[in-house]
C-alpha cells in the first residue's frame, strides 16, 4: 500500500507516479483557473460597505476599499463608469457597490469591479453631507465675516440655472414687477451627471468677466433651482459648488428648492432666498416704492430747507433789531474827519515855512561845501589824467636805455624793412637825437637837438588854488 504523499520521503526530483494523470500546473494556469472559477461563481455581487481609502489615479480609474466591522475588500471603478457617478465619494460614505468579482493574478488577491455604486439610504447620504458640512465650515467657508451687502440697485443680474424651468420666468416675472433691469442667464442642468461641475463653472464664468468687456459684467448672482428630493438638490451639495460660490468675487443669493430644503451653497452664498421668487425680491427694490421715497426725500429736503430759511431770517432780524444807528454809529468818526480837515491846511502852511527857514539857514554853508567837494574831486581827477600820461608818453622808456627810431618827416619807425626803406634815420635817445644812415657806411651829417625837458610829475595845479 503506497503512503500519502506528506508521508513519503521527498526526493531531490520531481517524478511522475504510476496512475497520476494530473501533471503539475504553471503559477499562470493556475492563476488563470481561480480567476475564471471566481469570475463565474460571482459575476453579479451587491455589497454594502463603508469606503475607506478612496483615490482617483491620474489614469481616471479609481481604487478604494469596502469594508464592515470585521473585512474588507479591495475594489476598483474604471474612469467610464467614475465619471457616471451621481455623487463625488469619499471616506466614510457607507454605499452599496454593483459589480462583478474577480482577481488580480499580479499580486494573488481578489477584488470587486463596481460598475454602479450608490449611498446605502438616505441616512448615508446625510451622514455623508453632515461630515462634508463640518470638513467645509472648518475651513471658514461658512463664516459670516465673508458674506457681502448685496448692492441696492444692480445694473446687471447674472442668473445660474436651467433655461427651460419656472424658475427663471418667475424671477423674470419678479424682476418686471418690481424693477426692471438686465439679466444676463447661464444655462446649466440642475440634477444629474455633471450638473455640479457646470454650475460650480458659471459661478466661475461670471465671476471672470471683465469690467467693460462685450459681456458685462453683473453686479449680482442668483444661482437658482425648484424644489425637489435630496438627491435631486445633490449637486448644489458638492464640493465643488460651495467652493465656488464662497470664492465668487460677485455677491451671490442662493434659491435652492423651497423654504424647507437647505443644501451647503446655502451656507457659503452672502444671501440665501427660501425660493427663486424671494431672491428676486431680494435682489432690487420695487421701482414704485422707490420713486415714492425719492419723492418723499425730496419732499422732506424742501422743508427743511424752509424751516432753516425762516429761522436765519428770524435771527437776521433779531440782529438787526439790537444793531445800533448808523447815523449814531459814524457820527463820531464823522466829526472827527471834519475837525482834521479844518486843522490840515493850517498845519501844512506852518510846516512850510518853519522848512523854509531852516533851509535859509543851512544854504550859504551848504553850497560853499559843494562847491569846494567838487573842486578838490576835479583836481585829484586831473591830477591822476596826468600821471597816466607821463607813464603812457612814448619818450618816458628812453630814459631806461632805449632808442625810437624815426624817419626824417618824424614818422616812428617799428620794422626793419621800414628803416631800410627810409635810409636816413634819427635815433632818439634820452638826452638828444643822433641821424644816422643806413646800409653805406657814409657818416651822417651832424645834427645835434636841443635837449628836451623832461615832463612835470608832480600835481598840477588846481584852478582855484591860491599862493601862500
């Protein structure tokens, strides 16, 4: 009788057994089997869970683990059937997943491919929006220091919702009544697939508009939608959204649903409208009220105007009552100028001659002083022109050794070619004159000028000088 095989002694090769007709198998094939045997045992499962480790790869495929209190498993949503999914998951969400199970040979562990997942009840998906309500209003999304005064009277009303609903013919219709302005309408779904990710993008889109652009740009936003089931009012509870409409640079009244229903935008937005109609309202005042309280402004400036009128009149004539006479008041200033009018010329003509007296007496000293002044300024003038003279005179440097030359006609002679030209010259020296000839040699006839007196440097005389 053969052993058991975990009793026969192990050999170093591995052999085939008479009767064994079941050859070993590769770890593929093996893998393989499992696989298929997995894939047609499960190929449509349910499973409720809670979502732990939610990640989207940049592929767009998303991995992510479903668990309860005592396993786990691994699942798997490819990036078609993500990108159909009616909320954005994360966390903690408890959800039931649709698929089918199967394995991963690469790494020996099974997993499900979900190809629809939805909120485990509509006690998840409070749970969920609770939990996304707090993570947000922890960030300061929600806090009442960032909302906004709403302008009193926008020019331009920028409208996010569905272009086919009641709800934007009944803000029209409000708008109308109250006061007619611009409205500007951004067409989007309001429910379903991708319907947060083109709200949250008209928020945006508004708020991206230049100022002066061919859009303008409005001085408001709605975003507004009907009344409805939670699920139906899920996209004004995403991420996305509330996000968007907290980081708007334009103030913005949400009208979501009816009075009852709140969804988070609700709590970021600067205003929030039980319904559509009521954030027009919100929105710009009633046009006749408003002219009603322009007149009455008006009304109430005018008589105050009056009363503020009548009361200066009344203390302009109370004033004027306690003011003194004119006559009375001048009177005295009046005589006054009439007293020195009197004593003015009387004044001058004393003045005048005590002035005329005192002249007489300074006259005679005063013009002898003049005239002596201005006879001792001519002299030293004179005197001066004199000196400047004598140093300028063209004999004073023959007294220092040199000789001017000069022709017969006493022409002064400055060149050389002007001396040969002449031939007869006379050198003047200090004391005398000697001709001389020039170019042959032949002795000049003697000539021989008086000496001649040598300037007076002294001080001239002056004309009213007299001897001693």
């Amino acid at each position: 009788m053969p052993l058991p095989d975990d009793l026969e002694p192990q050999g170093l090769l591995a052999e085939a057994k008479g009767g064994d007709n079941s050859p070993p198998l590769s770890v593929s094939e093996l893998s393989g089997a499992l696989k298929r045997t997995v894939e047609s045992a499960f190929g449509f499962v349910r499973v409720r869970g809670e979502i732990s480790g939610w990640k989207r790869h940049s592929s767009g495929h998303c991995y992510f683990t479903l668990k309860d209190e005592s396993a786990a498993i691994d699942a798997v949503i490819w990036k078609g059937q993500a990108a159909s999914l009616a909320f954005r998951p994360e966390d903690g969400a408890e959800v039931v997943a649709t698929g089918k199970l199967t394995t991963y040979p690469g790494r020996s562990k099974y997993q499900i491919v979900v190809n629809r997942m939805e909120l485990a009840g509509e006690g998840a998906l409070m749970a969920l929006l609770d939990k996304r309500r707090r993570a947000l209003a922890a960030e300061g999304l929600f806090d009442d220091g960032r909302k906004r005064p709403l302008p009193f009277l926008p020019r331009v009303i920028g409208v996010v919702t569905s272009p086919t609903g009641a709800v934007i013919r009944d803000i029209l219709h409000r708008l109308e009544d109250r006061c007619p302005t611009h409205v500007i309408v951004w067409p989007v779904p309001v429910q379903g697939d991708g319907a947060a990710a083109k709200v949250a993008a008209a928020i945006r889109g508004f708020g991206s508009l230049k100022l002066g652009g061919p859009i303008p740009r409005p001085d408001l936003l709605i975003v507004a939608r009907g009344g409805g089931s939670i699920e139906d009012l899920w996209a004004f509870n995403e991420e996305e959204v509330v996000r968007a409409a907290a980081e708007s640079p334009i103030p913005l009244i949400s009208a979501v649903g009816h009075e009852t229903d709140t969804t988070l935008i609700d709590f970021a937005s600067d205003r929030r409208a039980p319904t559509p109609t009521a954030a027009a309202e919100m929105a710009v005042p009633v046009r006749a009220e408003l002219a009603a309280w322009l007149g009455e402004l008006g009304h109430r400036s005018a008589s105050s105007l009056n009363r503020l009128s009548s009361r200066l009149a009344e203390r302009y004539d109370l004033s004027a009552a306690r003011w003194p006479d004119a006559a009375n008041l001048f009177a005295p200033l009046a005589q006054r100028v009439d007293d020195a009018a009197d004593r003015l010329p009387r004044a001058l003509v004393q003045r005048t001659a005590h002035a005329r007296a005192d002249f007489a007496g300074v006259a005679p000293r005063l013009q002898r002083r003049l005239i002596d002044d201005k006879i001792d300024r001519l002299g030293d003038r004179l005197a001066s022109l004199a000196r400047l003279a004598a140093l300028a005179h063209h004999d004073r440097p023959l007294q220092r050794g040199f000789v001017r030359v000069t022709d017969r006609q006493g022409r002064t002679l400055v060149h050389a070619a002007d001396a040969r030209a002449a031939g007869l010259v006379d050198l003047h020296f200090g004391d005398g004159t000697v001709p001389a000839t020039i170019g042959d040699g032949a002795p000049p006839p003697s000539r021989v000028e008086p000496k001649r007196a040598k300037p007076y440097l002294g001080k001239q005389p002056g004309l009213f000088d007299t001897e001693d």
